[in-house]
C-alpha cells in the first residue's frame, strides 16, 4: 500500500487503542519515519548490485511477517522508551507501537502484491486482491477519522475511521466474489475449461476488476463491472502462453543460473508468468499490465545465458500511467466494448 495509507492507518490504529492513555503521542508512534506504520519498508534496502532478483525476493518479507510484530513495535516506541519521563508509561508506548507496527503486513496482504504473513512458518505469499496499493476513499476515511480524534483528544473519531475503512475493504472483498462469478459464466460461455483463476481490482476503486484465468496453456485476461446485478458488464481482453519451466527454449534451460532464477521469479509472480507481446524478450509478471486491451507486463526479466550475471530486471514502471478520464469511464459504463452478460447467467 502507498506510505500514506499506511501511516494514517498505523497512526489510527495507535490512537484508538491507547488515544486515551497517551494522549498525541499514541499517533505519532503509529504513523511515519522511525514509527509502526512504515517500519515494515525497511525491508527495501535489502539488494545486491548482482542478484537483481533479491529486492523483490526480500520486499514485503519477514519484517511484515506476524512474528516480527513485537520486535517492529518495539523499534516503533524505541524512541519514546529511551526517555526516562516516560518509564511510567512504557507498557502503553509498547502497545501503541505494536498496534501501529502490526497493521501494516494485514493492510499489504490486501493487495495484489501480497506479503509473507506466516513467516518462518510458511513460505507461501499472502495475497488477497481486495484492494490495489492506490486507495484515495479509504486514505480519506482514516485520515478524516484521526485529524478529528487527535484535535479532539479523544479516540472514538479514530475507531470510526478504523469501521469505516473496514467496511470498505469487506465490500472490495465482497465485490471480487461476484466478479468471480462472473468470470466463472465468461469461462463456461467460451467452453473453457479453468485449471486456475484470480481476479484483480483496479486503481483506486472496488468496481472495476482485472480477471485472469487459465484453460489448458493460455491465461485469458478480461475487464468487468461490478454495479448492480442489471448493470454487470464484462470487456473482452487478451490472451497469451503461459510460460513455465519446462517450455523455456533450451539455451535457457541449459544455465542453472538461468532456471534458479526463473524459478524465483515465477515464485513471485505465483506462477502467472508470461513474455511481453510487444518485447517476447521480456518475462513478465502476468498480474500487473501496462494495457487494458492486451498483456504489456510492468515488470519482468530478460535472460542472457552464458553470461556471469545471466539475469537482467525489466522495470517499467515509470510507464504505469493509467488516465483518470479512461478509469472514469469504465466506472461510468461509457467506456467502449464492455457487453452484458449472456441471459442464462447463473446465480
């Protein structure tokens, strides 16, 4: 999630529980620099001028991990317990930096991207695709929530903001239930087969959703509209080869370089893993496009076999530019080639 969020959540979270022992000082624990809320980033500094693969390996890992919570919430109130004017109070500075600390791997395990929550004791990513790392409305609610709690010197404002924004993150949760529905009528009017299927929210919005799903080798990437159930529509978009180890040509399979990073990277994308139609050079993380009508990955890696550092990031995400006017639209039904669904959709 982007640093705001999770600071004014971090602080929020501070504030509600122990607004009312700590008074102003609950928040700041909670919220930015050297504070729960933003902590858990540390992890980006971890990376190697010749493993380009480490930061991704080691970004959102075991500093978001729910084991690393008491160790990240102390480092939060490190600060305020260094302070001998504040021994009495240590116990609720602690607690206010666990509470800050301890949201920001639940808000990240939210998205797309996912985190490694069960570390040391699983190594599986947890994603849950309700919201995307950009959510101006639930920024809004939480911030709008603290500035009235810490103005007013109390903590009910801040737990209205925590609700609200809990009832915005549900319904997201709710929202991709029924645009898998959807997607599950879209696969059977094709006559497909699905061995794997996942559904993505779009930037800033619990409406517009990025279906994927594989039938056989191809993974089939859609557009719906979740609005009422009359108004449900669905954009047809493309479809590429999934890409897996064994269909690798053979100067890559040849590499064990090669393969041991392949195999890093398909773990990190969770094995949705396909090359670029525009650059076939590129594998690509299959989650994330550049495009609406086709597959353009974000980001990916280029492989040099043979060579001492066979691997080679591809990162454009300085191109990840999605028009306002162009998401509006499809929010607001004017958007081109969206279609109804098909009459005997199932319930």
């Amino acid at each position: 999630m982007d640093p705001l969020t999770h600071a004014v959540l971090g602080a929020s979270a501070a504030q509600a529980v122990l607004g009312h022992r700590l008074g102003r000082k609950a928040w700041l624990i909670g919220a930015i620099g050297a504070t729960g809320g933003l902590l858990p980033d540390a992890d980006i500094l971890i990376r190697s001028a010749t493993d380009p693969l480490l930061a991704i390996e080691y970004h959102r890992h075991f500093t978001h991990a729910f084991a690393f919570i008491p160790v990240g919430g102390f480092a939060a109130a490190l600060p305020w317990l260094m302070q001998t004017r504040y021994r009495l109070e240590r116990g609720a500075l602690y607690a206010a930096g666990v509470a800050g600390y301890a949201t920001h791997g639940l808000l990240d395990a939210c998205t797309n991207y996912g985190t490694h929550l069960l570390w040391p004791f699983s190594p599986e990513r947890s994603a849950w695709h309700w919201i995307t790392t950009i959510g101006p409305l639930l920024t809004l609610m939480l911030l709008i929530g603290l500035v009235l709690a810490v103005r007013g010197r109390t903590r009910r404002p801040a737990l209205i903001g925590l609700l609200l924004g809990l009832v915005y993150v549900g319904g997201a949760a709710w929202q991709r239930e029924r645009a898998l529905d959807v997607q599950t009528h879209v696969a059977a009017t094709r006559g497909h087969t699905v061995t794997r299927a996942d559904m993505y929210p779009t930037v800033g919005n619990p409406l517009i959703w990025r279906s994927a799903y594989q039938a056989g080798n191809t993974l089939y990437m859609d557009r719906v509209r979740m609005l009422g159930n009359e108004t449900t529509r669905w954009k047809e978009g493309g479809a590429v080869t999934l890409l897996t180890a064994q269909s690798l040509p053979a100067d890559l399979r040849a590499d064990d370089h090669v393969m041991r990073d392949f195999a890093r990277f398909n773990y990190f994308s969770a094995g949705w893993v396909a090359r670029s139609s525009a650059d076939p050079s590129v594998i690509g993380d299959a989650r994330y496009s550049l495009r609406i009508d086709r597959y353009e990955p974000i980001w990916g890696v280029r492989f040099h076999p043979g060579r001492a550092q066979p691997t080679e990031w591809v990162d454009h995400t300085a191109r990840n530019r999605i028009p306002l006017s162009d998401l509006w639209a499809e929010i607001n039904g004017s958007a081109p080639g969206y279609r109804p669904l098909s009459p005997n959709r199932p319930d």
